[in-house]
C-alpha cells in the first residue's frame, strides 16, 4: 500500500514490486494499491491470508524500523464522518459483519517513515535501507508458512 509519488509513503508499493520480481510462487498474489479504508476490502476478499506491507509513522519512532503487526494492533475509530476516514481495523470488522469472506490470518509489515508529506519519489536514506530488509523478512515468512 501506498501513494509513490509522498516520499517515503510509496515503500510499501516498492517492497510489493521487488516481491514479484523475487517470487516464483502461484499460490502467492501480490496486489499494489493506494487505497483505503472500505477500498481494501475488495483486496482482501477472497484470500486465505494477506499480508499488508505500508509505511507507519509512530511517536518516538526511528525511521527505517520495521514492525510486524496484527490488524489488533490498530485503534478503531470511533467518529466516522466518511467512507474513506474508515480506518483498516474499522473497514475489517465492517467486512465480517457484512459476511465477506476475508482473510484469517492478516499480517502487517509496517516500515517506520520519516516523510509523507513531501512530494518525492525518492525514500528517505532509512527507508530505502528497510524496503530491502522487508522484502527479506517476508521471504522468510512465506518459506516457513510453505513448510509448516
């Protein structure tokens, strides 16, 4: 996820590219997108497990980290004036009491940014260094699922 054209906001899309050209898998599907909210739904539907790869920024955080996250590890809002002010834990519930068939297992890779508000097309010096790690760390995650 992401928008590539606000810096560091675009590593997610980049993590996603380098995935498919590094990814010889069928059973795997990587989507690119810059939508939100409600939007992601339709991303999500139909799959087994999903894994979401965005930039985050957090208090105190360092640019360049990398987290793995649960949707769980996301407030719902609880004032929502528009469609597109849903946040993903909002849109995901949505989703179940709607009856979509949406994914069990959903992991997040969250890539801590220093810039989303610059219009650029070049990370930052710590995110260009996490999209590579990312990449690798998801690599690794679905060699061990493949396995297990």
């Amino acid at each position: 996820m992401g928008n590539p054209l606000l810096t560091d906001d675009g590593a997610g899309l980049c993590v996603a590219a380098k995935l498919k050209e590094r990814l010889n898998r069928p059973d795997v599907a990587v989507l690119e997108t810059a939508a939100a909210g409600l939007a992601l739904l339709d991303f999500l539907s139909g799959y087994d497990q999903a894994i979401i790869i965005d930039v985050i920024q957090t208090v105190g955080g360092k640019p360049g980290d990398i987290y793995k996250l649960t949707p769980e590890a996301f407030d719902t809002a609880e004032h929502v004036t528009s469609p597109h002010g849903i946040d993903f834990r909002t849109a995901l519930e949505l989703g179940n009491r709607l009856g979509l068939n949406l994914p069990q297992k959903i992991t997040i890779y969250a890539i801590e940014a220093a810039d989303v508000s610059t219009f650029g097309e070049e990370f930052t010096a710590p995110v260009r260094k996490a999209v590579s790690a990312c990449v690798n760390m998801i690599l690794q995650e679905l060699q061990k699922d493949s396995s297990e």
